[in-house]
C-alpha cells in the first residue's frame, strides 16, 4: 500500500437472534455496501436462510440448534459458551455495529457478549437495536428493558428504535410483515447512516476518525429521519428528522451529532446551510457536527435528512416536551417490502458523493409533496 493510499476502515455489521438475523437479511437485499456481515444464531434452521458472509452457530450442545426458547439466560450462555468463534469473526475489526430485536432470548441475552468481546478487541461498537411493539406481550418488553440495559453497559452508543412508534407513521391497515419490514429499515437507516459516512468517498474529509470522536463513548444516541419536496424542502426535511416519531426525547444537548443530506444534483448549497443550521440550533452549542452530503438524481426534488445525536450530559437525552414542527398529516402507509429483483436493480445505482452521507435506496412514492412527516422510504 503507497503512502497516498487511505486505509479503508473496516466495518462489520453482526446480526444476533432471530430479529438481528432478519435485520442483516435486509441490510443485504436493500444493498448496503462496504461492510461485513456476520449472523448469530441459536436457531440453526434460521441461519441456513441468511446470506450473511460469516454465520455463526452458537449454543449447539446448550439448545441443539433449536432456538433460546425467548430465554436471555440461554441466549447469554450460549454466545459466552462460543466467545472464542465470535472475537475470530471479529477480529480486525475497525468498528462493529450489533443488531438485534430485543425481548427474545438469543438476542436479548447474546448482543452484550457480542458487544463486549468486540469492545475487548478494540473495535468501535456501535448497538442499534429495536424494542418490541406492544402486542408483543408484557414480558417480552420487560426482557427488553433489562436487554437494552445490559447492551448500553457494553457498547459505545446505543440507537434504540422503539417499534411502538412505527406504528405513528404506519396506516392502521399495515400488516404484521410490513410492520417489521418497516422496522429493518429502520434498523438499516441507523447503520447506513453511519457507515456511509466512512465507505463513501467525497469531497469533504469525513473518515473513521471523526466519526469514532462523536461515537466513542457517547452512551445514548437518538436517530431521526426527515424527507420533503418543494419549497423549502431541505430545511422541512431538517425539522422533521429533529422532530422524528422516532425520537423519545429532543437532541438538545447532544454534543456530537450525525448528519447527513441526500439530494438530487439540484441541491442547492444555501439549501444545506439552512438544514444544516437548523440542527446545530438544536444540539448543544459547542456540539461536535459530522456533517456530509451525497447527490443522488433519483431522488428527483426530494431531499432526505438523517440525523444521528449521541454524548448527552448525563448520558441520557431530555425528554421531548413541545414539538418544533407544524401538527402531524394523517399517517400514510408503511414502507412495502422490495423485491429482490428490484432491490438487485437498485444495488447498481451508485450515487455521486459530495461529502459522505447517506445513500439510501429509493422507492417509489405515489403520495403528494404535503405528506412531509413521514420519509418517503418508509412510506
């Protein structure tokens, strides 16, 4: 390697459980690019329908293959009982992401081993993981409580998706599969917003180290995604990621914050001096802003703005009081899933960066310019 040559950090994205496994299934089909996947499992028959790079078998003599039975307990066994194949697949790692459906047993209890050993090898570890939706039962939100807990102690930041609030931008006849289509993409905005700060190269010099300096020990980081048209589409787009139904709680006074711009080649730069200033009012003022765009044309007039807070005072954000943004339209429908063929067709489309955000792919929209409150890929 000459000396002009940048080192290419190396990201691996780890799916555990059930959830985790599906979410990286996902990741996969929708395309996302530059890193590795990894999928831990205790439920064999699960693992043989991953396309993950590395699957991992673990509690073969504790459960057969057959699952955790939604026991943490198991699930922590059995990933501590194969601790030595879980730091092999990691090692070399720059920065691990570790993903999982909290509630269950194999993620619930093996995603903090698997963040643990991942800190012990020196990675930058990243936990972004869903809490269960309601009907889900009230002990599976318990075990999810004590989960996202347990993980928060093991990583570096923690992006916790509370599938609850899907449900705010979903129509009332989404289905039970649409509803957690709804929630990998989620799942898969929160890593892609990340990573693709990294992967893509641009004109602004975002690399691993600036990202590592707003991640690192950040503790609890909130995720919020905002998408417009129009008028003033990108400072719309800005306020509704700051004012997300994703978000339980306001980003003021976060000290380091994410953010990303993607545009068609339309994109004005005033446009993203607005967006921009916007959120920096929002955090704290002396906040660590990692900020990039990236030119998309097929987006057309629609801008999308992901914004990532993390490093509260306290190392937990504020409770939201009042909202920013004007009341809420009607929900819309949920994101439909892709099909692979498509999702295939859409993984060639390499956009042009300037800077480096976020890359999405891009669906279809049959709805108007007002609907501004809920992001066009998860319609």
């Amino acid at each position: 390697m000459s000396q002009n040559q940048n080192y290419l950090a190396v990201i691996k994205v780890v799916g555990v459980g059930g959830g985790g496994v599906n979410a990286v299934n996902r990741m996969i089909e929708l395309g996302l690019r530059g890193v590795e996947f990894i999928a831990i499992n205790t439920d064999a028959q699960a693992l043989l329908m991953s396309d993950a790079d590395v699957k991992l078998d673990v509690g073969r003599e504790l459960t057969r293959g057959l699952g955790a039975g939604a026991d943490p307990e198991v699930g922590r066994r059995a990933a501590e009982d194969h601790a030595e194949e879980i730091e092999e697949a990691l090692r070399g790692a720059d920065m691990v992401f570790v993903t999982a459906g909290e509630g269950g047993g194999t993620g619930t209890g093996g995603a903090p081993v698997v963040a643990k050993i991942a800190k012990s090898i020196g990675a930058l570890t990243i936990g972004v993981v869903t809490k269960p939706f309601s009907f889900e039962g009230r002990r599976r939100q318990q075990q999810a409580e004590t989960g996202v807990s347990k993980l928060k102690e093991e990583v570096d930041t923690l992006i916790v998706v509370p599938n609850d609030r899907l449900l705010e931008i979903s129509d009332r006849g989404i289905s039970m599969i649409e509803a957690f289509a709804t929630a990998d993409q989620v799942l898969l905005a929160g890593v892609q917003g990340i990573t693709d700060l990294i992967t893509t190269p641009g004109l602004i010099n975002l690399d691993f180290a600036d990202v590592k300096s707003v991640m690192q020990g950040a503790g609890s980081a909130l995720m919020g995604i905002g998408s417009a048209r129009g008028a003033d589409r990108a400072i719309k787009a800005a306020e509704l990621a700051v004012e997300s139904p994703l978000l339980e709680a306001s980003i003021e006074g976060a000290h380091g914050v994410l953010l990303s711009i993607q545009g068609g080649s339309n994109l004005g730069i005033f446009e993203i001096n607005d967006a921009a200033q916007l959120v920096k009012e929002a955090a704290h003022p002396e906040a660590n802003i990692i900020f990039g765009t990236v030119i998309d044309d097929t987006l057309g007039d629609e801008v999308r703005v992901t914004v990532i807070a993390a490093g509260f005072d306290g190392g937990e954000p504020l409770t939201r009081i009042e909202p920013i943004t004007a009341a809420r339209v009607a929900p819309a429908p949920a994101l439909p899933v892709l099909p692979a063929d498509e999702a295939a067709k859409d993984r060639d489309a390499e956009p042009v960066s300037v800077g480096a955000t976020l890359p999405e792919t891009s669906y279809d929209s049959a709805f108007g310019d007002d609907d501004l409150d809920i992001p066009d890929f998860l319609k």
